[in-house]
C-alpha cells in the first residue's frame, strides 16, 4: 500500500524543487509588483496605503512615459520586420550549399557565445562619433549618439545584432528539416527560386516565423540592457523605452511604485501581443 502511494505521489515530489524556485522567484514578484503599482511605497519598499489606479493615472499622464511608449514601439516596428528579414535571408543562402557557405554557419552564429555586455560595449566603440569604424567606413560624420534619429537606428542595428545568432539558428533548422523529396518534386516541376521559396520553403517555416516573430516582440517590448550600456535613453529621451524608465524610476530614482507601474504596463502589452500572435498563429499556421 505504502509503496503505491509513493509512486503516486513522487512525480509530484520530483516537482516540488523546480516550483518551489518559481514561486520564489518568479511568482511572488510577479505580485508583489503588481500590489506596489496599486500602493504608496516608501523606497525601502513597505507599502503605505492602497491608492488604486492612482499610479497609473499619473503614469499615463506623464510626457516622459509617451516618450517612451512611442520609442519602444518605433524601435519593434523597425526591429522585428528587419531582423527577420536578415536572418531568414542569411538562412535562405547557406541552406543547401557547399561546404564552404555551410561553414560560415559558425561565424553568423557566433554572437550567441558571446556575451550581451560585451557586443554592446564593442559595438559603442565603433559607433564613437569622432573615432569609430563605422564612420569611416561610411566616410560619414554621423552623430550617432547626438542625432535621436540616428541614435534609435544605433539601436535598431544592436537589437539585430544581438537576436542574430539565435534566429538564424532556428531558422536554418527550419529549412534543413524540409524534406528533400519535396525539392526533388519542385525541381522536376521547373519552379524557379522565386517559387520554390513562396510555395515551399516559407510555408512550411511558419511555425518558425510566429515563433521568432513572437519572441522579437517580448525583445522589443522588454529591451532595456543595450539602451542602458549605449545611449542612457539618450538623446533628449530619444531612446528611452517603457523598461528603462522603470529602471530610472525604480531603481535609480526610489520611485517603487512608479517602476512597478512601469512594469506592470510591460507586462500587459506583451502579453497582449503575444495572445495576439497565438490566435493567429491556430487560425494560420500548420504544423506537420
């Protein structure tokens, strides 16, 4: 008897530890921000009073916090759409070639073993105003750090940059898993490039494209590390996203229930978009 209540009960033990840490560090946080954003808290984070949507009202009426709702969605609207374009391209021309093109697989995903801190850093370096690479590559003077237009492409180009390695992975394994009879049959057929990726290789990475689509959208939304090592929200806020005025306010400025409304709006837009992209993505995508 003894024994076959042990088997029922040790998956659930085997579980434990893994929720445990879920509750500590993901759960209760996840609410208690949630109560800060509803409350007056002190900066050493005892919450004073329950004020409601008091938070929020003053958030929304903030000039700082449309500064940044504007830049977080202009950077997703330049971010997402470029950086699956450069990496299903790049995935679309080492697929299926020499062992020369395969190769260079490594190099286009190496910056995924290298760490975030330190492409931003490089990247800051040869973005440098007066003695950066790019510049004079371009045999330009761009103000990349002065222009707020040239500083959100600054970022555009980090945020591609850094998702890189990782989408192009998956899309690579995408279109590896293809089977090579269904090229044999487009082949025979006499499909031209064109057709062969509108009709084969792009319908059958659907389920790859709503993926990195929907994982771009939470980079975008929750970007704050590369804006905080390059442009501080520089210039003139230019660059300012919804994550990185909740660090200004938060945890630079005390503002606890400030940050946590910061955060809570975060949270509500992606999860909205990201039960967006899962409707559409049972009404349009097929999975084999």
């Amino acid at each position: 008897m003894k024994g076959t209540r042990l088997r029922k009960i040790s998956p659930y033990l085997y579980v434990l530890p893994a929720l445990g840490l879920a509750v500590l560090f993901c759960y209760a946080p996840f609410f208690s921000t949630i109560l800060d954003s509803l409350s007056h808290v002190r900066t050493s984070g005892e919450r004073i009073r329950f004020v409601g949507l008091e938070n929020f009202q003053k958030l929304f009426a903030s000039d700082s916090f449309h500064d940044s709702l504007r830049n977080t969605i202009v950077f997703t609207l330049w971010f997402v759409p470029c950086n699956l374009l450069a990496t299903f391209l790049s995935a679309l021309l080492v697929h299926g070639k020499g062992k020369v093109l395969r190769a260079s697989r490594s190099a286009l995903m190496a910056t995924i073993a290298i760490a975030m801190g330190s492409i931003v850093l490089i990247l800051k370096t040869l973005f440098d105003e007066n003695t950066g690479l790019y510049n004079r590559i371009l045999f330009a003077s761009v103000r990349w750090f002065s222009s707020p237009r040239a500083a959100m492409g600054m970022l555009v180009y980090t945020g591609i940059y850094l998702d890189f390695g990782f989408d192009f992975l998956l899309f690579s394994a995408s279109l590896d898993n293809i089977p090579k009879e269904l090229y044999e049959v487009a082949s025979l057929e006499g499909a031209n490039p064109w057709q062969r990726l509108r009709y084969l290789e792009f319908p059958l990475s659907e389920p790859t494209f709503v993926f990195v689509v929907l994982n771009n959208l939470k980079d975008a939304f929750l970007i704050c590390s590369p804006v905080m090592l390059l442009t501080e929200g520089g210039p003139f806020r230019a660059t300012q996203t919804i994550v990185y005025q909740m660090y200004l306010e938060g945890f630079k400025g005390g503002n606890i229930a400030m940050g946590s409304a910061l955060a809570t709006v975060a949270f509500s837009m992606s999860l909205a978009l990201f039960l967006a992209g899962m409707a559409l993505q049972r009404r349009r995508v097929f999975y084999q």
